[in-house]
C-alpha cells in the first residue's frame, strides 16, 4: 500500500494571495516613519518603494522560472539543492526552521496579540499566552487541509487588502496632494546620503519580503507549471502597488517630518480624517495583517522540512503525510512547537533571530543565480516559463541581494558573524544525517 501524497488543492488565486499576504504583514505600517526619518524628500521615499518594488518583481520573475521547472515541495528548498548541491538547500532549511521563520512567527505571534491587547486588555502573561493560542489556532486549520489553509490565507490577506484600501482611499479623498511638498529637495543629514538610503533600503526591503512563500507550496498547487509563475509576478506586482499608493496615500495626510515623529504612521495618518475611528481601523488591520501572514508561514515552510525529510535530511516522522488530510501534519506541529519554544524565550532569542535574518538574503541571492547555473548546465531541460528580461532581471535581484549582504557584513560584522557561525554549524549535521541514510538500508 503506497504512503499518502500532497494533494493539489492551491488554485492561482490561492497562490497569489500567499504571494501577497505573506510580503504585507506589519512593516507598511511601521517602517514608513525611519523611511521619512532617512530621506526627509518625498520623491526620495517614494523612490526607495519604487525600488524595492522593481527587485521584488525581478525575483518574482525569476523564481518562476524555477519554479515552473521546478514545481517540487520546499521551493527555494528544492532550487538550491538542485543548482548547488544538497548542502545550500539543507542549510536553507536549517536556518528557516531553528529561527528564520519559526521566530518570525513568535514575533508575528507577539504582534497580533499586543494588537488584539487594544481591543482586550492584556496582561503581559496574557499576551504570551493569546500569541501562543495564535499558533494553536492557525497550527490546526493548517493540518486539517491544503485548502482550510488556502481558505484561511485568502480571507485574512482579503480583509488586510480592505484595512489598507480604507487608509488609501482616505488619503487620496480627503487628504491633500498641498499637504506635502512633493518637490522639496532632500536636506543634508547627519549621516550622509549613503547611510540614509542605506537605512531606507534595509526597511523597504524587509517589508517586500516574503513573496516568495508562494514556492514553497508548489506541489500542492494545480498546474503549477503554469499557476505559479503568475502568481509569483501577481503577487510581487501587487505588492509593490499597495506599497507605493499607501505611502503616496500617507504624504497626502502628513508631512515626511510628521511620518518621521510618528511610531504609528497609519493609525496617526488615518486620524487625521477620521478622529479616534481611523486608529481603531488600523489597529484592526494591523491585527488581521499580523494574524493572517501567521497563518500563511504555517502554511507554506513546513513543506520545507517535509522535503528535508524526504530526502532523509530530517526526522522521517516529518515525511509522513496525513492519510485523511493530505497535509504534511507532522512537518506543521514540529515548526509550531519549536515557534512556541521560541515565544517563550523571546527575550534570548529576540537577538538571535536579528543576527541570523540577514543569511535570508545570502540564499536569496543563490537562488536567483540559480537560473544562470541551470540554463548553463541544462540547457535543453523543460522551461514551461522563462525568466522575462533575462539576463538583466535575474542579474538586478541577484547584484541587489547581494549588496544587501555585503553592506551587513561589514556595517554589522558582529551580527552577520554570528550569523554565518550559526550556518556553520548545520555543515556537520548535515553531514551525519547523510551518514545515516548511507546507513539506511533500502527495501
């Protein structure tokens, strides 16, 4: 009797929203203030979202590519391995599992709950524990089926879309375009231009992230081959306009020194029209936001420790696929339970995740080099979607990216050491657990 297998339940609809509501969670509602504190200029703030929008859309247009060759469990997972080795796909998934995205969920978890605080006073303790809950809540709809977990992901990424087109709407209705000066020249900072767009460009580019979820779910997608490539462009594409309308949208209602002074730009911005209303409007969206992406991240990574473990890299338990729900059950509780772990040791951990958060970008980079690794190597190999602007499309994400890396190895030599210790580590393990499938004996 043959095992369970993922079932192909994720329409393009699906995908485009995990593609989007795992990019949009809270960082369009927080990190426009250090933008505005950078680059005082609203062309210059526009810009940097303008930018970081055509990088996301050229890794979109990318990872399509591998994903369309590549319609497999784990994405980048499965690109890395087949382009480099096992190894780089095995570190990628060290590092998203031990913290990358298992303590961003504890800090989406804090997130939502600090928020659902304004609607129920919470005691410290019972922020912990409704984050932990949280996590319970999305961990179960998740195990019960690709598609709750689809369904969950549509209606939340939805509601967030509707929270953020009120604070647009608003904007361009009853704000002003006289509000700011959209031609004021940029000031001298204390810093320097170099620092201040290096500062911009770090927040643009960890409020883009996240697109790439969708490729993780690829083989319980139907007709991939085709569906996932269009949601990866979709998605990104959508993305940056949301991004780029809600920060024209917040210029119309306050000036760049009134988004620098404010650490709640959105709730502030939509006060502005609304009175105490529009902050409970954006206290309401920020909530949804942060609860829904929790949702999409327990959705999506647990296929990556699921292939880990099909390929033997991993507990074979996490290989197992629910014979009812077709879900990879085991996969799911072991990144909740590690997540939770995490949540609770949020103040050790916290410095952590800051440390190891930059080694995203290295994998990043890798993947989008991929595509010129593979066509080089496998040139007649099935590309039911090639990359649109290639050379140029690949090259910009991955130069981009890799600037990223070099700009935090030396600014942050610190962390970026800890972080490439921390990828270091996993080398040996992955090396024993190639040992024990040596091992293994074959039936």
């Amino acid at each position: 009797m043959s095992s369970p297998e993922l079932r192909r339940s994720l329409s393009l609809f699906d995908l485009t929203l995990i593609a989007i509501g795992s990019s949009i969670g809270s960082g369009i509602f927080l990190t426009p203030s250090l933008i505005a504190g950078a680059l005082d200029a609203p062309l210059w703030i526009i810009g940097v979202w303008v930018v970081g929008g055509v990088m996301a859309v050229c890794g979109a247009l990318t990872y399509a590519e591998l994903g369309a060759m590549m319609p497999r469990a784990g994405g980048l997972y499965a690109f890395l391995s087949e382009a480099y080795g096992g190894l780089f796909g095995y570190l990628y998934g060290w590092a998203y599992f031990l913290v990358v995205n298992t303590g961003s969920l504890g800090a989406l978890a804090i997130g939502f709950s600090t928020y659902f605080g304004v609607f129920v006073p919470l005691s410290e303790t019972g922020t912990l524990l409704v984050g932990i809950a949280g996590i319970v809540v999305v961990t179960v709809v998740n195990i019960l089926g690709v598609k709750a977990g689809g369904i969950f992901s549509d209606i939340f990424t939805i509601l967030k879309l509707i929270g953020i087109a009120i604070l647009v709407v608003a904007g361009f209705g009853w704000g002003s375009a006289a509000t700011t000066d959209f031609l004021a020249p940029l000031s001298d900072g204390p810093q320097g231009l170099s620092s201040a767009l290096t500062l911009a460009f770090v927040s643009v580019l960890w409020s883009f992230g996240g697109w790439h979820h969708a490729t993780f779910t690829a083989a319980e997608a139907k007709d991939p081959k085709r569906t996932l490539p269009r949601a990866l462009i979709l998605g990104a594409s959508a993305v940056t306009f949301t991004y780029v309308v809600t920060n024209v949208a917040y210029l119309f209602l306050l000036t760049p020194a009134q988004i620098a002074a404010s650490p709640r730009v959105a709730a502030d911005a939509l006060s502005v029209v609304m009175g105490p209303a529009g902050a409970t409007i954006i206290a309401l969206t920020i909530f949804i936001s942060t609860f829904g992406t929790t949702g999409i991240y327990t959705l999506t990574a647990p296929r990556i420790y699921y292939a880990m473990a099909t390929d033997g890299l991993f507990f074979r338990k996490v290989a197992e696929v629910h014979p009812r729900f077709r879900t990879p059950m085991f996969a799911i509780l072991t990144q909740s339970i590690w997540a939770i772990v995490l949540l609770l040791f949020w103040g050790t951990y916290e410095r952590l995740i800051s440390y190891v958060v930059f080694t995203d970008w290295i994998f990043f980079a890798l993947a989008s080099a991929a595509v010129f690794v593979l066509r080089k190597r496998s040139p007649d190999a099935e590309r039911p979607y090639k990359t649109w602007g290639y050379p140029w499309t690949p090259a910009i994400f991955t130069a981009l990216a890799s600037l990223f890396v070099l700009y935090t190895l030396f600014e942050k030599p610190l962390e970026s050491g800890v972080g490439l210790g921390f990828l270091a580590l996993g080398i040996p393990v992955f090396y024993l657990w190639k040992r024990k499938v040596a091992r293994t004996p074959r039936h």
